[in-house]
C-alpha cells in the first residue's frame, strides 16, 4: 500500500523531503502531456535530456533514421530540430517507432531532478491522471512523491491543480493514504476547480503565454482529464511506456 | 500602487524571486500569532534571533529588567525561558512595556531570511489579515510577496490558507493587482475554506502537532480572522507595531 502523498510545488523542493519510493513529474503545459501523446502514438521511447546539444548526441549516437530531436525554448521550435513541444505535433504516422530526444525549459529538468534518488519516475498529465494513480497504487509501496515542474523555478497553477487531480484519485482508488498539507493543498485545489477545469488551466500564467505565441490549441489539449491510458515510466535514462 | 502579489509557500523559495517592495511574513501557527497579540497587548518590541544563546545575549545587552526570553523548540517553552510561543502566554499584565528575544523554530528564522533584501518586511496572521493587507496597500508601490514559514522546511497549510486570505483582503480593497499562479492557488484555497476555516486550519500536520502537545486553545485562537487591528513591522532587527 501507498503510505503517503507528497507535492513538491517546484523541483526546487525535492530535495526537502526523504527520498519517495516513487515520484511523479507533472509539466500540464506541456512536457509530460507530450510524452503522453507521443507514447500513445506509438513512440517507442522518450530520451530526456537537458540541452539541445545533448539531443544531438543522442542522435547522433543512435542514428539519425530511428531519433527525432524533439523540445522548445522560449515555447517554440529549436533551430534544426524536427519537432516542438506541442502534443499535436506527436502523431502516429510522425513518431511511431520512433525515439525522441527532447529537450524542453522545465519539464525535463524536472524528470532528470526527480530521478537523481533512484526512485521509479513516472510521467503525470491531465491526459493520463487516472492511469497513473492506478499504477502507483499497483506498483509501489510507501511515500509518494509528485513533483510539479513549474515555470522557470516558480509554481504553475496547472501543475499544481494536476497534482491535486492525482491526490484525489489516489484517496478514491485506495486506502488510508495519508496527504501531507502539501497535497491536501493541490487536492482542494482541484476539487474547487473540477467542475471548470478547463477555464482554471487556461487562466494560469503559462497558459497565457502560450496563447499569446499561438498555443491556445495546446493548452486545450492538454487540459483534458483522463483520456489516455498510459503511463510513460523512466528508467536508465530513457521514458518508455509502463506495459 | 501594489503592482502584483507573489507567494513563497516556504522560505527556501524567497530567493527564487526578484526582491519586493514589501513581504509578508506568516507563521499562523505560531509566531507571527503571537507576535501580533503581544504587540496589541502592549509590548515594546520584539528582537526575533535565531537561537536560544542569542535571545540571552539580547538580555544581557538591554537588560534583565526589560527584556523578556519568549520561544519555543519542538513546541514548548525553552529551558531557562520566561515565555513559550503561545500566545495566551502574552497578555498586557506580562508583555506591557517589555522588549521580548524571542526564537523559533520556523517563523522568526523565516522574518530573518525575508529581511535579507532590504525590502518592508511585516508579521502576517489570521488574527491581523486584513490590517496587514491596509498596511500594504496604503504604504506601498510596485510588487510583494508573501512569505509562508512552513514547517521545518515543507509547506503548511495554515500559512498557505493566511497567504490566500492576504491576497483575498488585496484584491478587495485593492485596484488590479495581478497575482502570481502561487497567489491565485493561494486565494483559490483560502476562499473554498472561508466559511469553515477554523477546521481547515485544526485539520493541518502542525496544529494536529500542537494538539497533541497540548496547545489545542492555541490552534483555536490563531485561527480568528481580522480581530487584531495591530501591523507588527520588523526594521533593523526589531519588530515594533506599524504606527
């Protein structure tokens, strides 16, 4: 059984608590929404790194016919690189079969912090929230902890209402978990804002940024609630989906 | 006029942001409680220090006669102390026209860290919210932040719910200022708890704690809102009431 849920607002705060037997990283807008879409479309692994020369390496370090150079800076495409950080640009026809080295602002800084203790990681989104309370609560005994990615070291309302929509599927599918005032937070958050979800996604700060570099599109997407069943799990370096 | 509302929800985060024109401190359970009713029953001023060894040095400095010992470590009064962190322990037949060193395990130290930049710095409670929010409103242009204490490093509850209570109390009175994703999860929690905030606050780890201690009175009585008209503002090291 899950003994306790935690949320680290910002990636900053990880290292405040004791390591977790699992961890969750949460970037709405738009890391692990993408690495949900992606993996949904077939992709066959998500390579995290955090700059985009180290893409490149990866790249070149597999080949250029199987990896796709994938992440955003300032929200839009790097030079020379094959795709943004935007879910609508991760079809089937484009990334199945696929690997993809992305590189994006937060959220994959967040997923190689989260990792740095040796718990199991998993990638969290509205998209996939349900399917990864289930197996958290399938796979891992012990302190849960999620971790909001945030924008550029501060809280992203998104990120914080995601992880409050994860604390509560984890207290209606199990047990006597018991929240820490961190995710007793994020749970009353999202519960005060479930019925509008959508509208409290797109008031956030980045979300506004977003529109305004002609993101509306994504920010929609993204603000979905349980509509895919997978959950995207990292392990050595390389996000794959949990089977 | 305030130009924008930012929310620390621990001390660790304060250097993450640009400093402020003014910040808020808030240790609803208990210090900045405590501070505000001994202001308002007469108290001097108060030295907050970091450590026991350094409150005895403040009464070796000003005088036996003047100053009194006041903290807590691990909730209860300090050995050789005249006073615990509760504030039923400071009423005016006590505190009138004392100097009071006091240290705490979370709120004084926080003052100290949100000190650093030079900015206005205040003591926020439920007890003095709305004064607080005149106070800043009324002294001062450009951005601030609210500073919540925690609980030895993690967020708590109480303060996060004092800190949306703040923003809620600006946006009222206040023109438009424009609140940071952490603010608006901030007022978006204090406002779905407004009308039972006296169970929000006693369901938090720390009064949960307190209870357990003994200090049940105590959880009660912080969570009053707006009784105290005091405005407790540390300069130069002491804490005196804003006139």
């Amino acid at each position: 059984m899950i003994r306790s849920v935690d949320v680290a607002v910002v990636p900053a705060l990880i290292g405040a608590r004791p390591p977790a037997a699992a961890a969750v990283v949460i970037d709405v807008l738009r890391a692990t929404s993408t690495i949900a879409v992606a993996l949904a479309n077939g992709a066959t692994s998500i390579i995290p790194v955090r700059e985009p020369g180290d893409a490149i390496a990866v790249r070149n370090r597999i080949g250029r016919d199987r990896v796709l150079l994938c992440g955003e800076r300032n929200s839009r495409l790097i030079a020379g690189f094959d795709l943004d950080n935007s879910p609508a640009s991760y079809p089937a026809e484009v990334v199945a079969g696929k690997t993809l080295a992305l590189t994006t602002t937060n959220g994959t800084r967040a997923l190689l912090e989260a990792a740095r203790d040796g718990a199991s990681v998993y990638c969290g989104a509205l998209l996939n929230r349900r399917a990864v309370a289930r197996a958290l609560l399938a796979g891992h005994t012990g302190d849960v902890l999620l971790v909001c990615a945030g924008n550029e070291g501060t809280l992203s309302l998104e990120d914080l209402l995601c992880a409050g929509a994860i604390v509560a599927a984890l207290g209606r599918d199990g047990a006597a978990i018991e929240p820490s005032d961190a995710a007793r937070a994020a749970m009353s958050l999202f519960e005060g804002h479930a019925k509008r979800l959508t509208t409290a996604i797109a008031s956030s700060t980045h979300a506004r940024a977003l529109r305004d570099a002609g993101f509306a599109a994504d920010v929609a997407a993204c603000a979905e609630l349980d509509v895919l069943d997978v959950v995207p799990v990292y392990r050595e370096g390389i996000v794959t989906a949990l089977r």
